[in-house]
C-alpha cells in the first residue's frame, strides 16, 4: 500500500523526508497553471523523484454539472488536465467537486444523475488515454446534497459502467455521513483510492489516539484485498510535519 499527502507542491519535500511514496495534488490548478508554472511543477516533481499519482479537486470553482452542461469546455478541460496529470505521474483523479454537482433545489434528481453520468464518461474516455482513472467521491450532506454515502457512489460505478470510473472511501466523509462499512466491504472491487482523516468535526490527520478507528478502517479494506494508495487529506494539525510524522505508526496499521 501507497501513502501521500494531499497538499501543495511546497510540501514535497517534507512528504520525502518522511518516507511517503506521492504527493495528491489539485486536478484544476494543474489544469488551468500556465505553462510557465506547470514547467516549474513539473521541475520540482522530477527533482524529488515523488510522483504525483493521484488529484483532487477535479472541477475549478463555478463549475456547474447541472442544467446547461457545457460538455465541449468539459471535454477540453479534462484532455488538458489529464495529458498534465499523466506528465507528472498520475494514476487516479478524485471527482469530489461537491459544489459543482449540487443539484439545485426543484431540480429534476433523475435528470442530474443522468448528465453526471454523461459527464463521468466524457472524463473517463479521456482519463483511459492517459493510462488514468476516475474515482468518484462520496462527500458528507454538508459539503453536497449527491453522492453521499460510499454506497450510492458505488452504485453510480454500477451505473456509469465505465472501466476507468471507480469510487473513492473517505473515512472522515463516511464517519461524518454516520455510514457503516459495510458498503466498504461489498463494493466488489470499484474502491481505487482513499482519503483519511480522523471521525472527528475538526478533521484533523490522525494521531496513535485514533488508532481504534484507524483500525477498523484497515480491516474493512483488507477484507477487500484493498493494496492501493491512501492520501491524508485533512488539518494537518499543528503543523504540516508533525502531522505526517505523527501518523506514521496509525498508518502502520493499513500494511497487511
């Protein structure tokens, strides 16, 4: 199993020191940087020898996946987002963007789900070019109002049927939404990805304190055979080092 942390380029060097495999960088900054900017990334990326396999934050604010859907801007932002994030080592691109796939209220829901899925394979047919996936986040009922539960973002795999559309787990979003892991334990091969932080409002990275949580969490995903990567994606409380020091040993626990 893989561990990195979700955070900025500045932070590369601090992920080394400390024995992680990749950085999780922002799918739209890399997507929208100028070329100028993207040149340093790709510098900096290339002079640690840490990867960046995976990206959040798929869609830039303002984006709208719901009534007018402009499929051309889509279709050109994911081919240049995805050619970037192949560049840079990339395997896995996180669809969260909660505000982009709220459905507004009175919106027809069906309908919704209908262009998120057309959405889904327009990125994903793009995605399988540059040797990527997808994988679909479930977000807690605070952050949008659809795909909530690791359940429904397993159904939407099922759906979608799309071979580079999986689902990511979140343990905070799960522990906050009140889900099982029972939804987990029968995803039947769809989880690609995890996110991590500790079943607390504050969202903190997990410390040794957390280590009966962080442990039912690694059962549940080596009942699946689970050996992919998990990101921290949190507060990294106090600061950025300790916190990715400090988890090391509850990481541990994920290892078969």
């Amino acid at each position: 199993m893989k561990f990195g942390g979700c955070c900025g380029i500045d932070k590369l060097s601090l992920l080394q020191k400390h024995g992680y495999d990749y950085i999780e960088l922002n799918f739209s900054n890399i997507a929208l940087a100028g070329e100028e900017e993207f040149g340093e990334i790709c510098e900096k990326i290339r002079h640690s020898g840490l990867p960046a396999e995976s990206f959040n934050c798929f869609f830039p604010s303002g984006v709208n996946l719901n009534k007018e859907v402009d499929y051309d801007w889509i279709r050109e932002y994911a081919e240049k987002g995805f050619a970037r994030a192949e560049k840079l080592g990339g395997k896995i691109a996180v669809l969260g963007s909660g505000g982009a796939r709220r459905i507004p209220d009175g919106y027809d829901r069906a309908l919704a789900a209908e262009q998120f899925v057309k959405v889904i394979h327009v990125c994903g047919d793009i995605a399988a070019r540059h040797g990527m996936q997808i994988a679909i986040e479930p977000l807690r009922t605070a952050e949008t109002n659809f795909i909530n539960t690791v359940a429904e973002g397993i159904e939407m795999c099922r759906v979608a049927d799309h071979s580079s559309v999986k689902c990511l787990v979140d343990f905070f979003h799960l522990s906050m939404n009140g889900e099982t892991l029972d939804a987990v334990k029968h995803s039947g091969g769809l989880i690609v990805h995890t996110h991590m932080a500790r079943p607390n409002a504050d969202r903190r990275i997990p410390t040794i304190q957390d280590r009966e949580a962080c442990a039912e969490w690694a059962s549940a995903l080596k009942s699946i055979g689970y050996d992919g990567r998990m990101s921290l994606e949190g507060d990294f409380y106090p600061d950025f080092e300790t916190a990715i020091r400090e988890v090391r040993p509850v990481l541990e626990l994920f290892l078969a």
